[in-house]
C-alpha cells in the first residue's frame, strides 16, 4: 500500500467516525442517559468485588487495587472500541443481510465504513467509568502513562478484532448474529475476572479464542510489573490477533464479493 493511499484512507476513517460521533451528540439527552446508565452498570458490577475484596483483602493475590486497574483498561479499551467502532455489533447481520453491496461501489475499506458507520452513545459510560476506576486504582502515574496508553490501545484494538473475527462467521455460517454477539460478549465478560482464577488450559482458551488476556490480563501485568517481555507480549499479540482478524474479514469478503446478496444467504 503507498504512503498516500495510507494517508488518504487514515484521514477518511477520521472524518467518518468524527462525523458519527458528532451525530450522536446532536441527541443530548439520548446521549446523557445511555452513557449516566452504563457508568452505574458497571459502577453495580464493580461493587461485587469491592464487598468481596473488602471483606477478604485479595482473591489469588489480586487486591482492590489491582481489580480497580483491570476494570478500568477494560472499560476504556472497550468504550473507545464502541464509540469509534459502534457498527461492530451489526456486522455479522450486514454480511447476512447483503447490506456490504454499497461499500463494495465505494474505493474506501467496506470494513472501515461498516465500522465506522455507528457509534454506541453508552461507550461513553464506559470510558467515564474507565478513568475513574484507573485514576482511583493508584496504578497510574505520570511515569506509566505510555504504559498505560500502550495497555489501553491493546485493549480497544484486541475488542475490535474480537468482534471482527466473532462476525466474520457469517460469510461461511450465514445468520450467525447472536453466536457472533455471544463470543464478543464472553471475551468482555472473562476480561472483567482476574487470570488466577482460571486453570492453564482455560488460559490459553483465553489468549486465542476469547482474547481476554490481551485486553486486560498483559496491560494490567505491564502496569503491575513493568517488563520489556510483557510489553512485546503484549504489542505483538495484539497485533497478531488484530491481523489474523483482518485476514479472516477480507477472506470472507472475497466469497461475499464473488457472487450476489442471495448466494452470501447460502
């Protein structure tokens, strides 16, 4: 690819995700209830491990403040990937639907104009909650704060290729809607739980299947105990699943693109 299709592609996302999130805060008090009630959601869920930790200091040597800190990577890395990316969530109902044919006319990525052509206003909710967790966590300072923006970008691009890849099941499996939400949501819901709890076994589901171990296990690790290890575990992993992800979409697209809406039903 050139440096200026690289260019041209990278300012189109921009103004196409500006432009929807600008839509969305035209709806004000839309905007205000979704984002007030998904911060007191995860306010109530976070609250169970606050009574627990409480009560018994730490679960497998995880304290209050590190369970803070994985809430808080998760909840922003996942906030960032909705708002930006929003159009996730219908991805797998579009590929069924045959509603690609309009990007696959357009010169620009279909994958980027799927994504970027909806924003969930509640991704707000889960950023506010986020930051306040993470500023509450005592884990940040203003040494570890490329750490923590590495941990958080990991996070949000891990949540992304989760999606994409979970979604891309359509191209081969057809309505595939709810199974491909379900392992999105599952990879969100295991990234909210410390990895001691797990067996090895159920570990490594964690890091290749439900990519939870990249979302919020490294970061919080990176930030825990800063490692030059865990950092490239971390980057490349992210990375790789991110590719991988890229790899299946465009697979599935090619077999979309070689025959009509009706053959994609097939």
């Amino acid at each position: 690819m050139s440096k200026s299709k690289l260019l041209g592609g990278t300012r189109f996302a921009i103004a196409l995700v500006s432009t929807t999130v600008r839509a969305s805060f035209a709806l004000r008090h839309a905007f205000w209830m979704s984002a007030a009630f998904m911060l007191i959601n995860n306010l109530l869920f976070f609250s169970t491990w606050w009574i627990l930790l409480g009560r018994f200091q730490h679960v497998q040597g995880w304290t209050l403040p590190d369970i803070m800190c994985l809430f808080g990577i998760s909840c922003t890395g996942y906030g960032v990937a909705v708002v930006l990316a929003g159009g996730l969530f219908d991805l797998a109902r579009k590929v069924h639907d045959g509603e690609l044919d309009t990007w696959l006319t357009q010169p620009k990525s279909v994958l980027v104009q799927a994504l970027g052509s909806r924003t969930h206003m509640s991704g707000w909710g889960d950023l506010a909650s986020g930051i306040g967790l993470l500023a509450l966590s005592g884990a940040v300072s203003w040494s570890s704060l490329p750490l923590l923006a590495i941990g958080v970008a990991c996070a949000c691009a891990t949540f992304v290729a989760c999606g994409v890849a979970a979604h891309s099941l359509a191209f081969w499996l057809g309505r595939t809607h709810e199974l491909s939400r379900a392992i999105f949501e599952f990879t969100v819901t295991f990234s909210l739980y410390p990895p001691s709890l797990f067996g090895p076994g159920l570990k490594w589901l964690l890091f290749i299947v439900l990519p939870a171990g990249f979302v919020s296990y490294l970061p919080v690790e990176l930030l825990r105990a800063p490692d030059v290890r865990t950092l490239l575990a971390c980057v490349t992993g992210t990375a790789a699943y991110f590719g991988a992800a890229l790899w299946l979409f465009h697979r599935g697209l090619r077999r979309y693109a070689s025959g009509s809406r009706f053959y994609a039903r097939v």
